[in-house]
C-alpha cells in the first residue's frame, strides 16, 4: 500500500481553554522573529499536553480525522498532519497544551495584520518547531493538502517548494494554483450535496476524492473525470444572509488580498468577500476597489 500523508489545517476550537500566556494577543509588540521565539519559549514551557487528535474540536475536525480510515479503502496507508500557526506541521501523535494562534485576519490570536507578517511568522515557527517540511513528506509518498484560503496564503512558500518537486499531490481549497500542484479550489455550491457546516468543506470534499480513488493512485485522470461529472449534477448556488461591512472593512479585505494574490481580479475579490458570509454591493464595491488602486 502507498504512503499518503494528509495535511490538513488546525482549527480554532479546543478541548480547554487556553491559558492566558498560550494566546498570541498576549505576546508584547516586536519583530516578528521576536514574538515568535517567545512564542516558542512559551509553547515549550507550557503544562498539560495532550495528543493533537484530542485537542481540536469541532465538525471540520471530526472529518478531518475520519480521512485517514477513507483514505485506506483507496489502498493508502495514511497518517495525519496538522498545519498549526501556533505549532507548524505536526503530526496528529503529537502533544501540545492548548494555544490561541490563527492566520485568520482580524482575529485578536491572529499572528500578524499582514501578509508578510504571517509568511514571516509560519517560516520561523517551521524553523523552530516543526516536525517535518511538506517537501520532506513528499520524498515518503503522495502528499494530500486541506487547508483554508488563509492558512494556504501563510504557506506559499512550502507549497511552491513542493510544487517544484512535481511530486504526487493534490492540493484541497487553498489559495491560489501553481503549476506542478494540482488544485480542488473550494466550492461552496457543492454544500447542498456534501452537507456540514462551510468550516469543514475542505474536509467533505477531500473524503469525496478519496472515496473516488483506487489503486493508491491520488491524482489519477479517472478521478479528475468522476469529479468534473459530479460537479456538474450536483452544484447549487447557495443564498446567504450576509454581514454588512463598512468601507474601511471592505478598504482593508481588498488590500490583503491584493497582498497575497495581486492577480485577483475585482470580480474575484467580490465573490471571495461574499462566500465569506460578509455583504457589499457591487457598485460599491467597484468604487472602494478603485480607491484602493489609485492610492
């Protein structure tokens, strides 16, 4: 049987309540190599550790641990990793005490306001305090990636190193395509079929590739085929009850998106903000994301 390594993102929900050190709002202002070698000091330092598999809570994470028995029916040996802004790639045996850190923009455990800063923040956690590299579970066998928009965005580096590798892997959601790494973007109109929450949609659609897989082939053309199909039976646009922004909110989205991917176009952008559950219309959207491109 084939080695698959699945890597999925961490969520925000924990078993307990972390302690008030182990929050990243709590660290002082500074560099972000300062903050993160703190971050660090007191990660390492911190009392009541427990398996990762433990620690998470929450229906994307239930799915997520479900992969692995999903995977096996394909013909894969399969272990799960998690990618953690608070402790890098790790594997779910791994202990930690519960922790508040997210690449999530705008969330008081956010580990940096920009894109740079959470680059920044995932290389030198890496450095640090990670396991392993996704290009060094890529010399192992297959790599099977779900992650988020936002935690993909943090990672672009490994994803590129990865990417040049040409190795077997398929990339779930994430942010943006690159050449030698096959990509399932997220996509909400597939809900309807898949059922769950949107948080663990990534997950549902990484079980429904899995569940179409065989022969321990990850990336087969048949499965590509099965996909492309089913999406066109079963895909129904979803209608939500969306959260009004100001300008300055709308102002501040185009501008960090614009900072991980300037190849989003407004139209992009808009449709990105929306499945988001938030709302703008789109002439006013029009006329921020003009102001954002004349300054």
């Amino acid at each position: 049987m084939s080695q698959l390594s699945i890597v999925v993102t961490c969520t925000d929900r924990k078993a307990a309540a972390p302690a008030v050190e182990l929050r990243v709002r709590e660290l002082p202002a500074g560099q972000v190599d300062g903050r993160v070698a703190e971050w660090c000091r007191r990660i390492g330092s911190a009392s009541d550790p427990r398996p990762l598999e433990q620690l998470y809570k929450g229906d994307h994470w239930v799915r997520a641990q479900r992969l692995p028995s999903v995977a096996a029916q394909a013909g894969f040996t399969a272990d799960l990793w998690v990618a953690s802004a608070g402790l890098g790639l790790q594997p779910v045996s791994a202990f930690a005490s519960a922790y508040g850190a997210t690449f999530t923009p705008r969330h008081e455990d956010s580990v940096g306001h920009s894109f740079e800063d959470r680059s920044a923040w995932w290389r030198l956690l890496q450095r640090e305090r990670g396991a392993a590299t996704l290009t060094e579970l890529a010399n192992r066998g297959p790599v099977l990636l779900v992650l988020s928009e936002v935690y993909a965005a943090a990672m672009q580096d490994d994803l590129e190193a990865l990417s040049s590798m040409k190795a077997e892997a398929l990339l779930i959601g994430g942010a943006r395509d690159l050449p030698h790494l096959p990509r399932v973007p997220a996509d909400a109109s597939l809900r309807n079929s898949l059922g769950g929450t949107l948080t663990s949609l990534n997950a549902r659609m990484a079980a429904w590739w899995l569940e179409h897989c065989s022969d321990s082939r990850l990336t087969a053309p048949e499965t590509w085929d099965k996909l492309n199909k089913w999406v066109s039976e079963v895909s129904k646009k979803e209608r939500y009850q969306r959260t009004p922004m100001t300008d300055e909110n709308v102002i501040a989205f185009i501008r960090e998106s614009l900072a991980q991917n300037p190849s989003y176009s407004r139209t992009r952008l808009l449709r990105m903000l929306r499945d988001q559950g938030l709302a703008c219309e789109q002439k006013r959207f029009a006329e921020l994301y003009a102001t954002v491109e004349n300054r």
